[in-house]
C-alpha cells in the first residue's frame, strides 16, 4: 500500500491512496484541471482511479468532486451529512456527481485489497469525517480538519503504520494575525483546526514502534510555516526517541509516494 499529497491546505486538499490496483482519490479541493495534472506528476492516469472519497463538504475538499466524478465517471463515497450538503454556489454532491454511495462514520467499504472505515471527527461541517485505510498487514489514517483530538481519533490512530495528520497553526501567529476574532475562535475552537501543538500531543499518545511514517497536513498558508509544524513535532519524536519518518504536506506541490510495502 502506498500514498501521496497531491495538495494540503486551506487552498484544497487531495491524497492517493493505492493498493494493488485499487486507487482512492481522497478529496477534490483544487480545480479540476489542477488535479488532473498533479496526479499525472503523481504518475497516475485519472481515468484510473477508481473512487472518491469525501472527508467534508468544505470546498477546499470537494472544489471539482462533481467535475472529476462526472469526467471520469468515478463513485463518490461520503457521509448523508456530506452528501447532502451544498457547498457555496455547488449543488448537494448528491445532485452535482455521477453517482453516490453513502458510507457512513464506522462501516467499512471493501475494494480488492483496500478496506476503508471513516471515522466521525470534530469540525464545523455536516458529517466530517477521517479515514483509516488498511490493506497488506499496514494501516495508514487520515486526521484532517478537526478542532480536538477525541478519544475516537486516538483510537483510530493507534497502532497505524503512517499518519496523515493535521498541523494547522501556531495559536501565537494567528492571535496576531489579520484574521478577525470570530475567524480566530473558529479555527483555534472545538469544530476548527489542530495547532502545532495539539498535533505533537496526539503524536504522544498515540506513538508507537510501528508508527513509521508521520505526514503533518492542512498547514495553514497565514497563520503557520512547514519549518514551525516540523520542529513542534520532531522534537516530541526525538523525546519518544522515535525513529519515524516526518515529512510536512505542501500546498503548492505533491509529496512523494510513500510505500509502506518497501523496507
Ligand atoms: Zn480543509
Ligand atoms: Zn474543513
């Protein structure tokens, strides 16, 4: 099993992940052109893939879903609260996707080698959820926009093999951003995003030998840096005396993949 960022951050968000010859596109956020291109880089065909999945309904997450879904005639799984939410000016994804299937928080869905299970998360949209993703003995999670780590998350999390997390802000830089103080109280509330520091927290409790891949995500453009989000957790890691490969997300450009078959 192996997986990439094609995108992390408020301007839109996408992740492959693929095993054997299954592969998930995770969330939609950029334009549809710029998605395609960016799984091209990834060295993907789009026409390949063979669902979507919705984390929420926020447009960084589902800008071009309807467009991708229709172009490439690809199943949309989400929540009801997702599916049924229209997003700005966009119809329900229900209405604006080739088709749609509901998975709702804790079932798993079974595609060849891949078995996904979302699970329920605190955000400010209908249904959000994250994703763990198992398939060959490996599990890799997904823990995106949330505003607090629950006791659900941490278990969610525990024993994965690589974990795309959420590392938003730094609580310091967004007091003393532009952002007007109800914008400040969402992202740093209960249904808003992670900090820096909530983000090594949960890396505390939930660490473990096998954890050998830490990806920090949704970095905020304004109110954090890729360098800020790094140290926050590499130093919690170095205290653990961790051995676990951390890497940040960017916006502007895909990651690597990382195989968890190799090594
Ligand atoms: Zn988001
Ligand atoms: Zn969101």
């Amino acid at each position: 099993m192996r997986f990439i960022s094609l995108a992390s951050g408020s301007k839109g968000n996408g992740y492959l992940v693929q095993a054997g010859d299954v592969t998930a596109l995770v969330d939609a956020g950029l334009s549809g052109r710029e998605m395609e291109r960016r799984i091209q880089q990834a060295g993907l065909l789009a026409s390949r893939i063979n669902l979507l999945l919705l984390t929420h309904e926020h447009s960084d997450h589902l800008n071009s879903a309807g467009l991708l879904s229709r172009r490439f005639k690809l199943p949309v799984y989400g929540t009801a609260g997702t599916l049924s939410t229209p997003c700005g000016r966009l119809k329900p994804v229900r209405e604006a996707t080739e088709r749609v299937e509901e998975l709702p928080a804790g079932e798993t869905l079974t595609i060849g080698p891949l078995s996904i299970t979302p699970f329920s998360i605190s955000h400010d949209a209908a249904d959000p959820v994250g994703f763990v993703f198992a398939a060959n003995g490996h599990r890799v999670v997904l823990a995106a926009d949330l505003g607090c780590v629950t006791r659900l998350v941490a278990q969610r999390l525990a024993g994965a093999s690589a974990v795309i997390l959420e590392s938003n802000h730094c609580p310091e830089m967004l007091r003393h951003s532009h952002y007007p103080l109800w914008l400040q109280r969402r992202i740093a509330g209960r249904f808003g995003h992670l900090s820096n520091a909530d983000a090594a927290g949960l890396v505390r409790d939930v660490h473990h030998v096998g954890l050998r891949y830490l990806l920090l995500a949704h970095l905020s453009e304004n109110n954090n840096t890729p360098r800020l989000a790094y140290e926050a957790t590499r130093a919690t890691l170095e205290e653990l005396g961790a051995t676990t490969d951390l890497r940040v997300a960017r916006q502007g450009q895909i990651g690597a993949w990382i195989d968890l078959d190799e090594g």
